[in-house]
C-alpha cells in the first residue's frame, strides 16, 4: 500500500530536519554559528515544530556530554 510508504511520525520528521540542520551547519556554518535559530511554522506545524526542537534540545545535550 502506498500510503503505508509515505506515513511520518513526529520523531521521522525531526529526525529528518535535524540531519538536514546538520548539513546547513556543515557548508554555511561560519556564517551561521552567531546567528540564532528560530523555529516557526502554520497550521499542522504546530504538532512538528515541538518534535523537532526537542531532537535538537537532546542532540545539544549529548554533544556537551561528548565533550
């Protein structure tokens, strides 16, 4: 079924966006590395941005751990 393919949960989509987060670090990092982030979003939005602030709330916290 298709639709079984496309499905997403909170936790896939901000897994996703954190990776993708990464890689703007990666190539735009020395320009963005002061610069606040700010997360925002419409609509159904408000059930993913929480998700994804959380994953890089944690991925913070394990990259001071690491250190």
């Amino acid at each position: 079924d298709w639709e079984e393919g496309t499905k997403r949960t909170e936790e896939d989509v901000a897994s996703s966006f954190y990776a993708f987060l990464q890689n703007v670090y990666a190539v735009f990092g020395d320009d963005l590395i002061e610069k606040k982030l700010y997360l925002s979003g419409e609509s159904y939005a408000g059930m993913y941005i929480p998700s994804i602030a959380h994953m890089i709330h944690i991925q913070n916290q394990n990259l001071l751990i690491d250190t």
